[in-house]
C-alpha cells in the first residue's frame, strides 16, 4: 500500500525481502546501508537474536530522490527466515508495495527455496495479496558458492510467472542494487497503471 | 481492500496535523506521532527533531502488528491501547479506526491519566477524517479519479534517474 502525501510531495514505498533462512536478505539491505550517501539513508533497524538471526525484521527508510516532484522513499523490510517465525513474518508483509525473493542458490536448499516461496504464498493471500500479481523480483544468491545449482535449473524450480530474476553475491554487492532497481520499476510502473 | 493506496491531500493533511499540534499542547506531551499501521509516518507534533521519527513508525507500527497478533491468539479482537512506562519518558500508543496510530510521548510534565483523557478527544476526530480519506479512495478506486494522477507518466528514464544512471 503506497502512501502517497499530497501536502508534503512524497510517495513511500514498502519493500519486504523473503526468503529462506540465512538466504542473505539482511546482507542485501546491510549492503545498501553501507553504500548508499548517508543523507538519504536513515538508521537500519534490525531487530535480531544475540547470534544476529533475525527476530522481527530489519528496517532501512531510503530516500531516493524526486519523480514527477514527488519525493520517492522506499522503506526495505526484510522477515526472519527461519521456519517457526511464520507469525512474524506474515506481519511484515502487511501493506507491501513489492517482494524481492532471495533465493539461496545451493543445491541443499532448494527445497528451503521452494518451501519458502509456498509460505510467501499462503502469507500473501491472507494479506489480501496475490504472489501471481503482485510486484515481485527473484533474486539468485549465493552464486559464487561452489555447491550453486546451475541457474536453468533454479529457474526451472523457483521461477514462476517471469518475474525478473538477478544473479547475486549479497556480501560482496553483486547483483544488489539491480535487485532493488527491479522492484522499484515494478512498483513505479504499477503506480503509473493504478 | 489490501491494495487501496493511502492518499492524502492538503486539506487533510492539514486538518490532522492541526488535530495533533492541538493533542500535544493540550496533553502536555513532548511528541505527537500519526503514524499508519504499516510503518509509514503521516504527521508528527512537538520536538519531533530529537526523535528519529521513520525508526519510530516503523516500530511502533511492528509492536501493533505482533499485540495485534497476541490478541488474536487469546481471542481478542485487538489491544486498543499501548503503555510503555519508562524512568523520564513514556510512551503512550493507541489505535484510530482502521488504519491509524497514534504515538504520545510525554514526560514527568503530564499524567498517563491526562494523556488517556486528551487522546480520546483526539482520536474520535482523527477517526472522522480517516474516513473521510478511505470514503474518498473507495470512491475513486470504484468509479475513476477525479484527478489526473501525476504518477501516470512515470517513464524508464524516471526511475533510471532515481539509481543515479
């Protein structure tokens, strides 16, 4: 649910990294943090156990920039990954505006992948979503891991309605931006059609 | 009713902001925060600048979200109203109608007794203009905008220029 402020000229996005646990959705926005000019980044929010799993979620507000002299904000939610935190991560997803889907591109964790997007499913609906149309980018990490799948085969698995998919290594940046580049245009695009 | 857009105009805008400058004077508070139930702050009220205010509505929207939850669990239909008491600062949350929440910080300066009082005039006109908002929203999801919105000429270059390229 975008917010768009008429009064003060700003448009916020809500983004929510899914995925399976320890797939690197806080490496993506831990990256960000890092890169983005500190002016328009605000604080990252993470809100995590003592071994820096993820509880809750992690927060990152994003200033963008101006289109069409509207200020664009994207605030970058991530969920926690692991399986018994599904009552979290369905409030997370609440008023969405897009899904970016990090993939861990393993062979072992194919089926976390697979299993992690029906969740993402189910939650969606309950949200009042549909994962077939909402704004949704798949993103492939870990691809410098010498036991990655090959990509085909991913796709084969996880890739459902061609969505935009992106080859990434979260901890070094490969791919990371492009990720949230695609979401973006997705979500843009959707409000130019709204 | 999940991909109804929150949009809001000058006049709106304006009348709630007047409704929490009023909140915060009256309640003898520190801070007054609209903020909606998914994190996003739509007004604020007081010595905002000492509070990182996006962490704020992201938060408090998170702590709704999991009592939301917790109240549920146990059969309720929602918690109304948050209390954080802290030794110099308290933090005082409750719901507005559908969509709102509506943050007061307050000091040693005021009473949780007057906060509680103050707020519940404040919400009932608070709720009044939600509905307003959400009236008018429905209204032009159903039956086309009375507006031309300036979103529906976004191009690719737009968005390329936003990632610096």
């Amino acid at each position: 649910m975008t917010f768009i402020n008429y009064a003060s000229r700003e448009i916020n996005c809500k983004i929510v990294y899914y995925g399976p646990g320890l797939c690197g959705k806080t490496t993506n926005i831990q990256w960000i943090y890092e890169q983005a000019n500190p002016e328009k980044r605000g604080t990252l929010v993470s809100l995590a156990t003592e071994t820096d799993r993820t509880l809750f979620f992690d927060f990152l507000p994003l200033d963008m920039g101006m289109v069409k002299g509207f200020k664009v904000r994207f605030h970058l939610y991530t969920v926690p990954g692991q399986v018994f935190y599904d009552a979290s991560r369905k409030l997370i997803l609440r008023g969405c505006d897009g899904i970016i889907f990090v993939a861990d591109s393993q062979k072992a964790r194919m089926e976390a992948n697979i299993e992690s997007i029906a969740n993402l499913a189910t939650n969606l609906k309950e949200n009042g979503f549909d994962i077939r149309s909402i704004p949704y980018v798949l993103q492939l990490n870990k691809r410098d891991m010498p036991s990655a799948a090959a990509v085909p085969e991913i796709e084969r698995l996880l890739r459902f309605r061609n969505e935009p998919m992106i080859e990434a290594v979260a901890n070094k940046g490969i791919g990371v931006i492009d990720t949230l580049k695609a979401s973006a245009r997705q979500i843009l695009m959707e409000l130019q059609r709204n | 009713m999940a991909k109804l857009d929150l949009i809001m105009f000058e006049e709106e805008y304006k009348l709630l902001n007047e409704i929490i400058g009023r909140l915060e004077k009256d309640a003898s508070a520190k801070v007054v925060f609209l903020v909606d139930k998914n994190g996003q702050q739509i007004a604020a009220a007081g010595d905002v600048k000492s509070i990182d205010a996006t962490s704020l509505a992201s938060l408090t929207a998170g702590n709704v979200a999991a009592t939301d939850g917790l109240a549920k669990l146990i059969g309720e239909k929602e918690f109304s109203l948050l209390f954080h008491e802290g030794e110099k600062d308290n933090l005082h949350i409750s719901i507005v109608g559908k969509r709102g929440i509506l943050v007061v910080i307050f000091d040693q300066n005021s009473s949780l007794a007057l906060v509680r009082l103050r707020v519940k005039k404040a919400s009932k006109e608070l709720q009044e203009i939600f509905e307003q908002v959400e009236l008018r929203a429905q209204k032009e999801s159903d039956g086309g905008s009375r507006f031309e919105s300036p979103f529906s000429e976004i191009t690719d270059e737009d968005i390329d220029r936003l990632f610096g390229d």
